[in-house]
C-alpha cells in the first residue's frame, strides 16, 4: 500500500472535538488502503504557554531546558490523537521525535535534522497500524531532545515522507493552502493553487506561516509534492500543491506571486562590518538580508522567531563591538515575492513607490532573483502589504 504523510498543525487539534475531526479524516485514509503516519504539532497555543511560563521563571532560560518544556506539547497531543483513531476501530500507536528515529544536530530550539531512521515506523505500518508522530521535536548525536524551530512540525513531516519514500505529504492547518498576502492583512488575497517550491521557500523564509522553510527545502531535496489544506474541509476540496519544476508564469505583476510580511524584527547596523559579522557567529545570531558596503559597515535584519535568548546574544555582540554597533527594535520585514524580479529593473520602483504610499520608511531594501525586500517601521507592516498587494498581485 502507499504511504500517506499526513501533518495536522495546533489550531487542527486545538480541542478534543477538533481532535475526534482528525481521527475520523485519518480513519477514512487509513480504510481508503493507505499506509498513514500521521505528524502532529501541540495542541492550539500550547507551545507559547509553556515558553511564557518558562519565561516567568527565568528572563533567559536555558535553550536545553527550553527543548525539555515545549517538547511536550506534541507529546500530550500524539497520546489523545492515536486514543481517538482507537476509539474507532482502528489501530494506533504514538511514537516521540526520537522513537521515531529522528535524528538532529546538537543545536537546541532550532536543531536540524540530519538523518531518518524509521524502522520503527515500518515496523508498526507492516503490522497495519496507523503511526502518529509527535511533530517539531528530535534527537541529537548526544542523544539530547531537540526541538526543530518554530513550524518544525512541518519539515517533521516532509523528512518522514522522504525517508518512508511516501505518494504525498499532506500539510492541514485552519486555511485551505497559500495565498498571495496573509489573509488576516489583506483583504481577499489569491488562492495559489500550484506553487513551485522554490517560491514556496522563499515565502517562508521571508516569514510566510503556512509552510516551515526547512520541510520546503527538505522537499525540493526529495522531490516531495506538498499539499496544504483546510482541516475542516471535505476530501476532494481544493487546497494547494507545491512541486519542484512548475511552468512558470508570465503575468502583468512582474513575476510577483505573493507578498509576505514578518513582524519581530531588529535590525542591526554596524560601522566595522567585518567584526560585526564575526561577532554575530560567536553569539549565534542569525542575520537576514545582511549588507556589507564598501566603506566597510554592514546592515542586517534579524528575525527572532527562534531566538529566545536574544537579548543576551545582542549584549555579548556589543560586549565585543561597543558602540560600533547599533539595534533598532519595532522592525518588520515586508517583501514580495515570485520569479525573476531581478531580470529588469521595472520591479524596484513598483516596490518603493507603493511603500511610500503606505508611508513605509525603508531602514534597507534588499534585491534579489526571487524576492525583494524591505526593513520597515513594525507599524507599518500591515498598510505596506496592502500597497505592495494593490500594486503587484490585485486582480
């Protein structure tokens, strides 16, 4: 029989009457002759509770102990959905990041994974069992826990589907696949029904929720065809596919496919650009669209979605820079993107010309083959991916 990857993120299993939804979807897959493994995140804003309450224990606390809390989560949701495919009639059994052989580096809160092995997993599929997976977690070489990032659930689920050799991977969330904006910022967006994973990367690079970047880079290592859909929907409605190698389209928005925006964002500016680089690697601070000029200074955004220490890595970098470095809070990073942007110059002024109109100040833009992007004003963001909306992707 195929095997089918099925990922279900929080708001699908927020409640147990969310959760009985589930079972019966996976039931009906599973009785379809399907092999399913099934990938599950915590349930509703689980995973947010437990790292505010480990912030009211400690301002910074450790990332290993911070592995230990939120791994948790998708370990309570695992038990109750694999509690509720039994319950009718079907076989289950729940297996953690590690039982299921889930292999990491020894980074914790954003480890990656670097191997698969799913005995276990076929094991139990060969015995007609349904498997349920607790998603954004692993284990290192050292055999620590580790957690995977933010979203890790989804790239979870795309490195099982590689290593089982699986027909798809199906992604369900609360909204039926991508759109071209954040449908909670832009009033009525386009559905894109077939998105080409490299666009699809960028887009979650870029600070697009629906797919984490690591599962789409995972995927277009495997040839791993992604669809996203709605939880709540019927089996034969449409969501989105996402493959490597789609035909590309030509359109009046100047290859625009999407605009996407990311909130919580510092940026950073430097006059000695070579220390300032130098002194972001020994803290482990990661470094979006980062710019060194020729006068030697460098601009960067830093994103801090899987930062939780970051005030004591921005401390230890002006330990070593003092005041040859400077951080701007309140930033977001607003971007459009698609295919080919960079091949002619008319995208660029289409871009600044519909952020001055949202009066968006630009702190950096960046430019590239296929996205660009600006640091703004974090208050903003929302006016900035409606101008950039109107301009490039408004039917």
């Amino acid at each position: 029989m195929s095997v089918l990857v099925q990922k279900y993120g929080g708001s699908s299993v927020a409640d147990i009457e969310k959760i009985g939804l589930v079972a019966d979807k996976v039931v009906a897959a599973k009785r379809r002759g399907h092999d399913v493994v099934v990938v599950v995140s915590a349930m509703g804003k689980t995973t947010d509770e437990l790292l505010a309450l480990a912030k009211q224990v400690s301002d910074d606390p450790p990332r290993r102990e911070l592995d230990m809390l939120l791994s948790t989560g998708e370990r309570v949701t695992m038990a109750l959905v694999s509690i509720a495919i039994a319950a009718r009639g079907c076989e289950a059994i729940s297996f953690t990041g590690s039982q299921s052989g889930i292999l990491t580096n020894d980074r914790h809160f954003d480890a990656r994974i670097i191997e698969v092995r799913p005995h276990r997993i076929e094991d139990e599929l060969a015995r007609g069992k349904v498997v349920i997976v607790a998603g954004y977690q692993g284990m290192s070489y050292k055999r620590e826990i580790t957690t995977l990032g933010r979203g890790g659930s989804d790239t979870t689920a795309v490195a099982l589907a590689a290593a089982l050799g699986a027909e798809r991977c199906e992604i369900y969330s609360d909204v039926d696949g991508v759109y071209s904006a954040d449908p909670r910022a832009v009033p009525d967006p386009l559905h894109l029904g077939v998105l080409d994973l490299g666009v699809l990367q960028e887009m979650a690079e870029a600070g697009a929720k629906v797919l984490n970047a690591q599962a789409v880079e995972w995927a277009r290592r495997a040839k791993i065809t992604l669809h996203a859909r709605k939880t709540a929907d019927p089996e034969d409605a449409h969501g989105n596919v996402a493959r490597e190698t789609i035909s590309r389209e030509s359109s009046d928005s100047l290859g625009v496919r999407a605009v996407v925006g990311l909130d919580k964002v510092f940026f950073a500016s430097a006059s000695d650009g070579a220390r300032f680089v130098r002194a972001c690697a020994s803290a482990d601070l990661p470094l979006l669209d980062l710019s060194l000029g020729g006068s030697g200074g460098a601009t960067a955004a830093i994103p801090l979605l899987n930062v939780p220490d970051f005030e004591s890595k921005r401390r230890a970098v002006e330990a070593e820079l003092g005041g040859a470095v400077r951080f701007e809070g309140d930033k977001a990073l607003v971007s459009v993107v698609g295919d080919g942007l960079t091949t002619s110059a008319r995208a660029m002024p289409v871009f600044l010309d519909a952020l001055a109109s949202a009066k968006a100040a630009c702190a950096s833009t960046y430019a590239g083959p296929l996205r660009i992007g600006a640091v703004i004003d974090a208050a903003s963001l929302v006016a900035a991916q409606r101008a950039l909306h109107d301009a490039f992707v408004k039917r």
